[in-house]
C-alpha cells in the first residue's frame, strides 16, 4: 500500500506586481495627490463661482442649450436617475484606474497614451480651476436639485466630503473629458464589437450624467473635452520630445568574481 502523504498546505494566491507596474502605479497615485492638493489650494470664492456660473446661464440661453433642469426634471423619480447617480460616483474612482489596468495589460502603447492624457490634462486645468471658479448647477441658484446627496447617501456638500475636493472646480468637466478618453483608449484596445460599441458610449453615458445629477453645465462639458483634447496634443508632445525617446541605459554584465564558471 502507498504510503499516505499529507496534503499540501493551502497558499493563498498572491497578487504579484511588476517593478514597472508597481512604478506605474506610485507615479499615478503620487500625481494624483498633487493635483488634488492642487485642486483643493485653489478653492475660489463663492459669490464668484456663482457669478461665472450665471454668465455660463446667459451664454447657454443665447446659445440655446441651457437644458439641464429640463433633463433633470425628465429623469427625476425613474431608475435611470439612480443608475446616473452611481455612475457620476465611480467614473473618477473606479472606472478611471480600471481601465488604466486594463489597457496597461492589454496594450503599454494605448495605456501610455492615456495616462500621459490624463496626466497633462490635470496640468492643464488646475490653473483654470484658479482664474474661473464655477458653482455647480445644484449651487448655482437656479432650481436644481443635488440628487446624489438626497437619492445615494454620499454628501457632495458635506464639511467631510468638500475637505477632499473642490467643488467649485466645474469647469473643465474632467468627469466627461476623461470618459471619452477612456472610452477611446478602450476600444481601441479591444477587438469585439459589442466591447467597442460600449466603450465607446462611456462618454455620452457620463455627459449625461453630469448634467442630470446637477453637477455640471453644458459649457463645463465642452471646457472638458477641450481640456482631454489639449492633454493628448500636450501627451503625445511630451511623449516625443528627444528626451523622453532617449535609449534607457542597459544594466552593466555581471562576471563571475573567481574566473569562468
């Protein structure tokens, strides 16, 4: 009879990161802390955001666009709301990073691309976010209702929730401008149809969105993929600038310390 042999002991599995991914990963989250420190120093003044989010009324009427209580008011009350609600909330959190893994497994050239977007992107506006503090619809005074902090729990106005983030900082919409920029970075990197179709509506889905739960106008939509836009040319500038394309240097051949093995 074989002998009985114990069974191997359980191991857990172990998520194990490249040196460059775990890299990849610092850099972003070290980027981010500054242009949220950045965002948060560069709080204006209230009255003011609430003067350029009128002016921003005007032009929408004169344009005719000012649409966004009419779509807040279509949507109130059905479940499409509360779809919206959770995923104005994730877009930046969860969906941003998401794919930046996801691309960053399935294609460095597109992932590069979209972190270099993302990256300049935020450069680009946080001076915007000093010269031209917007009020957001649901402050801006003009009938519109605040429907993630009364329909989902998390309080955008809170003294906790406003000590990490400015909310003044509506123009440029990044949540769109970066929607669309993942939305193109994704499909592009996938080959099923469906895949790309869905990545693709990710930026309308969020425009929507901004609008419906009363964060955002229609010209902070616009300043938004303006803004992404500006931070692709910026990117890919960077990204070929004759410092970035210099060789990395090649690691010295380790010898044997005792002659030839």
């Amino acid at each position: 009879m074989a002998a009985l042999t114990a069974p191997a002991p359980h191991s857990t599995p172990r998520i194990r990161l490249s040196r460059r991914a775990a890299l990849q990963i610092g850099v972003f989250l070290l980027a981010y802390l500054l242009y949220s420190a950045a965002r948060w120093l560069t709080v204006g003044d209230l009255s003011a955001a609430k003067a350029h989010a009128d002016w921003i009324v005007h032009l929408e009427d004169h344009l005719g666009v000012a649409d966004e209580a009419s779509v807040q008011r279509a949507l109130s009350g059905t479940w499409v709301i509360w779809v919206l609600n959770h995923l104005y909330l994730a877009a930046q959190l969860v969906v941003v990073p998401g794919a930046l893994v996801f691309v960053y497994r399935r294609s460095r050239p597109i992932y590069e691309r979209l972190r270099n977007t993302i990256l300049a992107t935020w450069l680009i506006s946080i001076p915007v976010y000093a010269a031209f503090p917007v009020a957001p619809p649901r402050l801006a005074g003009i009938g519109m209702v605040d429907t993630i902090t009364t329909q989902t729990g998390f309080a955008m106005d809170s003294k906790l929730t406003t000590s990490f983030y400015n909310q003044l900082a509506a123009v440029p919409s990044l949540h769109v401008g970066f929607a669309v920029a993942v939305g193109i970075a994704v499909a592009s990197a996938v080959r099923n149809p469906v895949a790309r179709t869905l990545a693709l509506l990710w930026g309308p889905t969020i425009g929507l969105a901004v609008v419906a739960t009363g964060n955002h106008f229609v010209f902070d939509i616009a300043a938004g993929l303006v803004a992404s836009a500006l931070g692709y040319v910026a990117g890919r500038a960077i990204a070929r600038a004759p410092l970035a394309r210099l060789p990395r240097p090649s690691a010295p051949a380790l010898r044997p310390a005792f002659g030839k093995v």
